[in-house]
C-alpha cells in the first residue's frame, strides 16, 4: 500500500507515458490475456474486418492501461477533484428517491473508467455508497483495491453476504453499486439472454434486492469526455412499487442499456475479461455430471 500512496503523488503528466508503456507491453510482448481479447472481440463483432478489430483491440490496451493509473491517482482526490473530473449530469433524479428515503441501486458495467464512478458519486451526492465486490484469490490485490475503493467513503459488501446486508438496511437512503456484467459461477442462479451476438449469463441478485427491499434502480452511464475525464448520467431502469411475484425486468433492461453503451465505444469495455467462460450447454453438463 505504501507504494500505491508513493505512486499516487506522481503528476498525470507522469502516469499517463506509464500507462502507454505498459499497454504497449502488455500488448506485444507479454500478450497479455491477447487471445482472449481477441476471441471476445471477434465473438461481439462478427461485422468487423480483422484490421478493425486489431485496432480495437490495441485502443483497449491502452484505456485500460489509463484506468489503472487512474485509480492509483485517485487516492489523493477531493470532493473538488471528482466534481471537476466526473461531473454528474442530472444527479437530482436519483437524489429525488433519497431525500424521500428510498435507496438507490446504481447499476454500471466494467466500461470506460468503472473505478472513478463507484469513488466520485458518493462523495457528490452526499449519501452512503455501498458497492458489492466479488472476493479474489490474490489476497494482497484484493487489500489494495479495497482500501482504494473504500478510501473515499465506499462501503465494501462481499456478494456473499450482499442480499443479507442490504436488506437489514431497507429502510436506510443510501446508494448500492453494482457492476452488474461479471461472469456468474457455475451453479449459481441466473438469467440467460443474447448479449452482444451470443448467449450470456447474467446475475439475477439486482433484481432479487430491489423486488424484496423495493429500491430503485438507475443504470451509470459513463462517458470518456477526456484524457482523465468522464460524465456519468444516470438512466431510470425500474422504480417501485413492484408486483410481488412478477419480475420487473431489471436485468433484461440493463443489458440493453449497457449493450448501447458498449457499441457506442467497443474499445472502452473490458475485454480481457473470460466472460464467456461457458455455456449454459456447459453449465447443465457439468450440474448433471455433478450428481
């Protein structure tokens, strides 16, 4: 930690040559995860040429680059830093359910910079922001990114125990960050649905949390404005009351929304991400072999 703090002093006129070296690197020496880059790519856009995706490919390598830098500098943020940095577009939509004491779901995917936002809302709004994270088997790299995540007022929930938690403070206004696009394990209930031209599964536990504790859902649209600058807006994805036994459509609905923002930008998402790591063939294979 102590030389995330080191590095965090360093100017972004600095980190921002780092990070360009790094993709380089990662991109063609030590082929970082480049076949599964390219594999995601080709599977997401079976219209573009070999060329284009390349290019796609590259621009990833080094955006991604950017929001590793991006996240150490952030340790050293004020509340000034991110309102100049992340600007919110129309936060009084969403702060209208909180000062009524309704909680918010904030739903956003691993695009553009997907660490800034979970930093910068809660500190702009005024209100506690929790997010839910899936636990690593790198223990020292999971410290790091929660003491980055929580160093600006985040609150760490394991998905885990998230249903638990969230539901014990029903009644209490604050925000609950989910990135809602990470890959569910084998076994675990979920929801199937065509997502950028193949077959992909979805967590369903959003939908679970806002149908029980009947909060409202909004989806984190972020948008590069800048080098080291982005704009968040948010889009209504489901408002309560809901009918018991019915599904509000929450996840079908934010996999649109995120689909759109992916398309408008391909080389922003996380591509080196194994998100189709198998097949609901696969997974009823492996449920059956299991017994």
């Amino acid at each position: 930690m102590y030389l995330v703090k080191l590095l965090s002093r360093l100017p972004f006129w600095f980190l921002y040559p780092f990070a360009e070296a790094t993709a380089f690197l990662g991109y063609h020496v030590l082929r970082y995860r480049k076949v599964v880059v390219q594999e995601n790519l080709s599977r997401a856009f079976p219209e573009k040429s070999e060329a284009e995706l390349r290019r796609t490919a590259k621009r990833f390598y080094r955006q991604f680059s950017q929001v590793f830098v991006e996240s150490i500098k952030a340790y050293r943020f004020t509340k000034e830093d991110w309102v100049k940095r992340v600007p919110i577009t129309n936060m009084e939509e969403v702060l209208a359910y909180l000062d009524k004491g309704v909680p918010v779901i904030l739903m956003s995917g691993h695009t553009a910079n997907w660490e800034w936002p979970a930093f910068s809302i809660g500190a702009q709004m005024g209100y506690p922001m929790e997010f839910l994270y899936k636990p690593v088997k790198h223990q020292n790299f999971e410290k790091i990114m929660l003491r980055l995540r929580t160093r600006h007022g985040g609150i760490a929930v394991p998905k885990d125990a998230a249903v638990r938690e969230i539901i014990k403070r029903r009644k209490q206004p604050r925000l609950v960050g989910i990135i809602g696009d990470q890959l569910p394990s084998i076994g675990t209930e979920k929801l199937w649905s065509d997502f950028l031209n193949q077959e992909t599964a979805f967590y369903i536990g959003a939908e679970r949390i806002a149908s029980m504790a009947q909060y409202a859902v909004f989806y984190v649209n972020t948008v590069r404005t800048g080098l080291g600058k982005y704009e968040l807006t948010f889009q209504n994805v489901a408002i309560p009351p809901y009918t018991k036994g019915e599904s509000p459509g929450i996840i079908e609905k934010y996999k649109t929304l995120l689909e759109t923002t992916i398309r408008r930008n391909p080389p922003d998402y996380l591509w080196s991400h194994k998100r189709w790591k198998y097949t609901r063939e696969e997974e009823e294979a492996a449920m059956t072999s299991s017994k």
